[in-house]
C-alpha cells in the first residue's frame, strides 16, 4: 500500500508533464498547418489569376487576328476584282477612272453580302473626304451595317461622336489610319431594347486608292468574360 501511494504523484505529475509537452509541440503544428493552407491556398488564387490572364490574351489576340484577316481578305478581293476587270474589259481601252468605278460599284455589292464565319458580323465601308478631321463630315459610310442600308451614300460621320463612354472613336480611328494605316479600337453602345452597355473591339485598314476605310468589329468583350468565368468554375 505505502509503496503505491509513494509511486501515485510521480504518476500524476508525470501525466500533467506529458500534456504540457504535447501541447507545446502539437498546437504550434496545427497552427504551422493552418498557415501553410492558406499560403497555399493563396499560391492556388495566384496560378489561377495567371492562368486566366493568359487564357484572356490569347483569346483577345485570336480575335485581332481574325478580324484582320477579315478585312486583309476584303481588300484582296478588290484587288482582285479590279485585276479581272482590267483583262475582262481591256477590248473597251477603259481608263483608270472607269475601271475603279466598275470595280468600287462591284465590291460595294459583294461587300454588303459578307458573314464573318458563322456570326452576323459584317465588313463596313467608309469613305474619308477630309483627312484633317476636326468634326463634322470627315467621311462617308460606303457600305454600312445590313440592319441600315438606306444610310448608304448619304450618311456623313463626325470625329466629334461620343459614344456611350465619353469616347470618341472616329477620332481615335482616323489618327490611328492617318499614322499607321491601321487601327485596333473600342467602341462602347448601349443593346437595343436594353441598358446593356457593349464594349466592342473594331479593326479598321486604310485602302488609300479609294480612300476607303475598310472596317469590322463584332468582338464583344463580354462574351470573353463569360468564357473565362466558365473556365474558372472549371478548374
């Protein structure tokens, strides 16, 4: 009996010993792990963010691609145009004049009849008459918009349009066409029957023989962001 109450606080004192020690080295490793979930966590949110910006560049750079393919393929097929009608109608000793104005009244109507793959998207055509700008009556729609084809000829368009942003896209198209020949831009409206607020990427390429602006848009940033964020419920 004495020696089991001899040997029974050793006992207690050794079991209070062994939590203290447990809790010493245990509770600093919870808390290691709890650190290390979040840093790892926010490693995770990191890849992530760099996986969507990637994704949103090369989708935004697919776009610009085909978008200037689009139009680079319209002013061949002028070209083109142009080319069979000098052979077709060289018996007629046509002059320079005669020939571009068969061959712009000829682009005109297969212009108007061009689909971008599969979309509604379209070619539009302005013609600038006043390369100095400064507001109204800078250019002429050529071929214009299937849903507004009364406008053709007789629609005059101003670098001072404000579009739904506070921009002022014809102005920005016509420095970037006047300095480079080409031009990316944005252009901002509001859907019809909505509020909806449309951000829209437009490509516009000179064709200086006939003044022409040759032009297509159609890429609605929105749908990019769309496709992103079905991508991250993905991964």
């Amino acid at each position: 009996m004495n020696s089991f109450r001899k040997n029974s606080k050793p006992n207690i004192f050794n079991g209070w010993v062994r939590l203290l020690i447990y809790a010493i080295l245990f509770v600093p490793s919870v808390t290691g792990s709890l650190y290390l979930s979040n840093a790892y966590l926010a490693s995770l949110e990191k890849e992530q963010q760099i996986k969507i910006d990637q994704v949103t560049r090369t989708v935004i750079h697919s776009r610009k691609l085909f978008l200037k393919n689009a139009v680079d393929r319209t002013i061949f097929m002028i070209e083109s145009l142009k080319r069979l009608i000098r052979e077709d109608e060289a018996h007629k000793s046509l002059s320079d004049a005669e020939v571009d104005l068969i061959t712009q009244n000829k682009a005109i109507k297969l212009i108007r009849n061009i689909r971008l793959s599969d979309s509604q998207d379209y070619i539009f055509v302005n013609k600038i008459v006043n390369y100095e700008g400064g507001g109204d009556n800078y250019a002429v729609r050529v071929v214009n918009p299937p849903r507004l084809p009364e406008t053709e000829g007789g629609l005059f368009l101003s670098t001072g349009l404000i579009d739904v942003m506070s921009a002022h896209p014809y102005a920005e198209e016509l420095k970037g066409l006047k300095e480079r020949g080409e031009v990316f831009y944005d252009f901002y409206y509001t859907k019809r029957n909505s509020n909806t607020t449309v951000r829209q990427m437009t490509y516009a390429k000179l064709y200086k023989p006939y003044d022409w602006v040759i032009a297509t848009g159609g890429f609605d940033y929105g749908k990019v962001e769309k496709y992103i964020e079905t991508e991250r419920r993905a991964w």
